[in-house]
C-alpha cells in the first residue's frame, strides 16, 4: 500500500483474514514512545492526520540521516506497520488502529514510535447551523472588546496601577488566585474588525438572498416564453450568471463558516449551557478512550507489570490543540482521583506539541469572562485544569511546545497558560515557524515544514 509522498506501509494482503493484534513487547526496544494527535477544524479524512504525523517523522529521520551520512549505519529508513490492535491493560479498550515506526539510535539502540489518533470530525457534522455560528462570531468579538474596555476602565479610574504596570489586563484565575494578564498589542483592533466584517457579511448575505430571490422569481415569471422570447437572450443569460455567481458565493460564506468556524464554536461555547454540550462531551469521551488506553497500556497481561509506552506524547493541530490541551488535563484527574497515580500520566507525558492553536483566544474571549459573581466559578473551572492549578505539572520532563505564525489568524503565542511567579523553564515555548508564511494557509503549512518535523522528532 501506498500513500501520499512515498508513504510506504506493510500490511497484510487484501485477502488474508482481518484479525486483532494484542499488543505487547516481543523484544524491549530502548525506548517506546506513544504519540496521540488530535486533528483540527473542518472535514476531516480517516487516518490522514496521523498519516501526515507519521510521514513528518520520516521526512525529519532522512533529514537528519543524510546530514551525517558518514556516522550513519548503512540500514535503509524506517519501513512504516499499520496495525489494528486491543492494548494490554485497559479492559474497556476498543480496537485502535495505529502506525508503528522503529528509529535506530546511534548507540546501537532503537526507539518505536506508536501513532494513535483521535478522530472526532463526524461528531460535529450536522450540528450547527450557519446563523449559530455566524452568532457565534458576533459575540465572540463583543465579548472580547467588553473586557478590553473595561480594562482601560479600570485603568483610567487607577485600580491596581502598581500591578497592572500601565497595561491593559483582564483577570485570569490560574495556581491558586487570579493574575492580571497582559492583553495582547491589537486584540481591540482585531475584535473590531472582526465584528465589522460580521455586520457586512450579515448584511452581503441579506442582500444577496433578496437578489437571488427577485432573479429567481423574474426568471419564473417573465424570462422564458418558449414560444416568444420577450427580451434579448443575452439580458437572460445575464440574470442566470448573476444567479449562479451569487449562489457560489453565499454556498462557499456558508461552507467555510459552518465547515470550519462552526467545529469550533460547537466546541468552546459550551462553556455556558447549551445545545452544544453534549457534542463536546462525546468529543472529549471519544479522545480520552483512546488516551486511558494509550496509558493503562501494560507489557503483559499482569496488571503489576511495566507500562507499554515509556513516555507519551500529545499533538494537536488548530482546533485539536485546545482537544489535545483538554484530554491531557482530563488524564491527570482520572489518574489522580480513580487511579491513584498509578498511570504516572504527569511524569511519563514528556510533550504538550500544539501548532496553529487558538488557545489563548479561547481563554481570553469564552473561559475568563469574569466578573465578582463569578470568582468561583472560574475556581472551579481551573481544578478541572491541573496544567494552570499547580506548577508541578509543568516541571521537566514535561515541555509544552507552541507553534505559530504571524499569517495564521488563528493561532498565536501562548501566554495565558504561565505562571507569571514561575521559572521560564515551565511556561510555554513558543516557536515562530517561518515557513507558515502564507496569508490564511498559514494554518496548514506547518505540516509541510521543518519546525515541526523537528520537534515531533525531538520528542523520541
């Protein structure tokens, strides 16, 4: 079987029986190393992500293999296995599909790299409508230009000048109370812009129907007479171009929001009660299945016996970064609170990758909208989130790794998950990825390039 860019995969004939493969250690590599990446917005294809993750491993080994050609044993590349399994340890596992990869080591040991995915796009088909997303935008930006003012409120009347360093900050509850943070340079103007262009969409859509209307109704009613054509043919066509050029128009405003805004929108307003609660419950159900059984994963079927995967590692793109984010903290708890700490998820998660991630704009627009009657909610809101309630599930081993680009509107640099109190050494590394430096395809570039490869490499 082949797939995209040389993407070779042994597996068994179309004719041989399909059957499970339980997996467990035949020989003990050096290391074994699991990998769960969740995708972003939009249609989504079965196994493409993790497709691409594995290929971007591969590209990165050749990479490096060629630089030191002269060191390197004379071994072709890694040969990628595809395998439908049931992991040892977790007895409500499902089967998982997944890529498996062998990296040999310069010391003449060898590191294998699992692939898993989370795959969630069919869950949020069908379940929002163009005029709730388009909402959605819409108080999106006025709830963030809301805090923003009264930022510069609080700002003019004096409060808190000594903390606040004559900047505009709105109050986030992170490790234990709250903290003044900084907004972005731009965010007012941004959120401005964004409310201004959702008034004329609005208001393009609204014309554009009526138009489509009146054309469609002149066309019935006047256009054709197939007997006697009342006006130039040409003045008919004119209208049917019109019509189609329209209708593209409004199919592809409609497409785009539903398609992509609309995955996230299902996902981060169910902050609030909503319709949409239930979907971003089955969502994170559907990830977090896949992660207990990456991490009850045992080498044998005794339940004392060593963990499958030495360390872990979480990768989320765009809309799968804030999954990614959410199902990490949602493994601390379960491990702490039903499992006792026996999964060891704090210590043998050695890498939170997110690229493209509108994090902080979600912690900014929809998870720290607060005002005095509402500090405990936010308190409550943050113990379901161990990475921002104690420093000590920032402490290394664990990296959490942002990707960005100043061409992707979606993403940015992720500054309100730090304690400010802390050493650098726990907060976010950020990384500017050069290469996204499309307008808009930004946001999909980082697949392609370097940066990436090189980190999710790094991280086995």
């Amino acid at each position: 079987m082949t797939l995209e860019r040389g993407f070779r995969i042994n597996a068994e004939p179309p004719d041989a029986p399909r059957t499970l493969q339980i997996a467990a250690r035949a020989e003990k590599p050096s290391k074994r190393v699991a990998f769960l990446v969740s995708h972003g917005m939009g249609q989504q294809v079965p196994f493409e992500t993790l497709s691409v993750l594995g290929q971007s491993l591969l590209t990165e080994h050749a990479r490096r293999r060629k630089k030191t050609a002269a060191q390197a044993p004379a071994s072709g590349p890694p040969v990628p296995t595809v395998k439908r399994v049931v992991l040892i340890g977790d007895p409500a596992a499902s089967p998982l599909s997944r890529v498996e990869l062998d990296f040999p080591q310069h010391d003449g040991g060898h590191t294998e790299a699992h692939l898993y995915e989370s795959y969630w796009a069919p869950l949020t088909e069908g379940q929002i409508t163009f005029r709730e997303t388009f909402a959605f935008l819409y108080q999106a930006g006025w709830n963030g230009i809301k805090t923003g003012v009264m930022g510069y409120w609080r700002l003019l009347l004096g409060e808190g000048a000594s903390d606040f360093k004559g900047h505009n900050t709105f109050d986030r509850w992170m490790f234990g109370k709250f903290h003044p943070m900084r907004i972005k340079p731009g965010t007012l103007f941004f959120l401005l812009v964004l409310v201004l262009l959702a008034a004329v969409v609005a208001v393009g859509v609204a014309i554009a129907g009526v138009k489509m209307r009146d054309i469609v109704n002149t066309l019935r009613t006047t256009a054709f007479d197939w007997n006697h054509i009342h006006w130039p043919a040409s003045a008919t066509l004119e209208l049917i171009g019109e019509l189609v050029v329209l209708w593209m128009i409004a199919w592809f405003v409609r497409y785009f929001l539903v398609e992509f805004v609309g995955d996230v929108a299902i996902y981060v307003s169910s902050y609030k009660v909503s319709k949409f609660h239930d979907v971003r419950d089955r969502i994170q159900a559907t990830t977090l299945a896949v992660a207990k059984a990456i991490y009850c994963a045992r080498q044998t079927s005794d339940a004392n016996s060593m963990p499958e995967y030495d360390q872990v590692v979480m990768v989320g793109h765009s809309l799968g970064s804030v999954i990614a984010y959410d199902t990490l903290n949602a493994m601390i708890n379960y491990d702490e609170i039903e499992r006792n700490g026996a999964l060891d998820v704090s210590h043998r998660t050695t890498r939170l990758i997110t690229f493209g991630s509108p994090l902080d704009k979600t912690a900014y627009l929809f998870r720290t909208q607060v005002n005095s009657g509402r500090d405990l909610r936010e308190a409550l809101a943050a113990i379901q989130q161990p990475l921002i309630l104690s420093d000590r599930y920032r402490t290394p081993p664990f990296q959490w790794i942002n990707i960005y680009s100043h061409m992707d509107i979606v993403s940015g640099r992720l500054k309100y998950y730090d304690n400010p109190e802390r050493p650098k050494d726990e907060h976010v590394d950020n990384m500017i990825d050069p290469k996204a430096w499309v307008p808009i395809f930004a946001h999909t570039q980082y697949w392609e390039n370097p940066l990436l490869h090189e980190v999710l490499y790094n991280s086995i």
